[in-house]
C-alpha cells in the first residue's frame, strides 16, 4: 500500500506534468526524496497510479453506498447521489483537474461502473413514478459526466464554492428527469 504523503505527491507531479509525463522521479522530486530512494522502497510508478485509482474508487463507491440502501424515492435517492459524486469530486479535485480520463482509468483498473449506481436510482425512479421514463444507462452516463465535469470546472476555474455549485447544478439537472405534466 502506498502511503498517502507519496500518493499527494504524485497529484500534484500531475498537475504540473499530466499523465503522460508523470515518472517516478518527478513523483520523488515532488515529495522531496530521490526516484532511487523510492525505488530502494521498491514503490513503482504502477503501483502509485493504482494508489490513486483504488483510493478514488473507493471513495466514490463509500460516498454511493448509502444512496443505494436508503429508503425513500428514486428522486430523493438521486439527489443524495449526485451530491455525493459532488463531495468525491471535490475531494479529489488535484487528480481530476490533472486528467479528464481519470474516471476512465480507474474501471479499467478496477472494473467498477461509476455509472452503474446511477442508472440504478434511475430506474428506481421510474419504477416509483418521481423520474420520468429515460435510457437509464446513457441518462446515467450524461449525470454522470455533466454534475462531475461541471462541478470540477465551476469550482476551480470560477472558484465558486461546492455548496453554491452543488445548489445550482442539481437544480437544473434534477429538473430535467422530473415527470413530464
């Protein structure tokens, strides 16, 4: 297991680098220790990559847990899903400001669907009649990437702050999946 100082290390080698260039030496040289002391500790690049990957997914899959088991609406599920997607996002929004493909690589390095959860309220949703009837994977995969995306723009290049993006995303984008009159 990586320890989290080298994994804070590594976002923000990424931020300055991106992806592509990150090495394990520029990850030393952020933590202020030689890429041959690392490598003496036998830490690899893969391995503080998966660091990051397993440490995101896990939040996202803690953040949605409850959301999941709940009672209560589709809707009211929703919601509480979204913004907790919102909290990851902002939790983590060194790494997601370093790459947009993150989220991407994190399923093909742990095969969790971060769409999944979603669709799966979704459904709820339409089955309780407080969402109308959508596509419940593409209208997850479009939540999914508007709230995220939208959050980690508004909050680092407006600096607005998460509760005033949280208030005026959900709003807009909850209304849309209400039933139709």
């Amino acid at each position: 297991m990586i320890d989290d100082s080298l994994l804070a290390a590594a976002i923000v080698a990424l931020q300055e680098v991106g992806w592509k260039n990150l090495t394990l030496e520029r990850v030393a040289n952020a933590a202020g220790v030689s890429r041959v002391t690392l490598w003496r500790q036998g830490v690899t690049l893969e391995q503080i990559v998966e660091g990051l990957l397993v440490r995101l997914t896990s939040e996202y899959r803690e953040a949605l847990w409850p959301t999941l088991t709940a009672e209560g609406s589709g809707w009211v599920r929703l919601t509480a899903a979204l913004t907790a997607l919102c909290d990851v996002a902002e939790r983590h929004l060194p790494l997601l400001l370093a790459s947009d493909t993150i989220f991407h690589e994190a399923h093909d390095f742990t095969q969790t669907s971060f769409t999944e959860p979603l669709a799966r309220l979704l459904r709820d949703g339409m089955s309780d009649g407080s969402i109308r009837d959508v596509d419940s994977h593409e209208m997850a995969d479009v939540l999914f990437n508007t709230v995220c995306w939208t959050f980690v723009h508004l909050r680092s290049r407006h600096r607005w702050t998460p509760e005033r993006i949280k208030a005026l995303l959900l709003d807009l984008i909850l209304e849309g999946l209400a039933p139709r009159k």
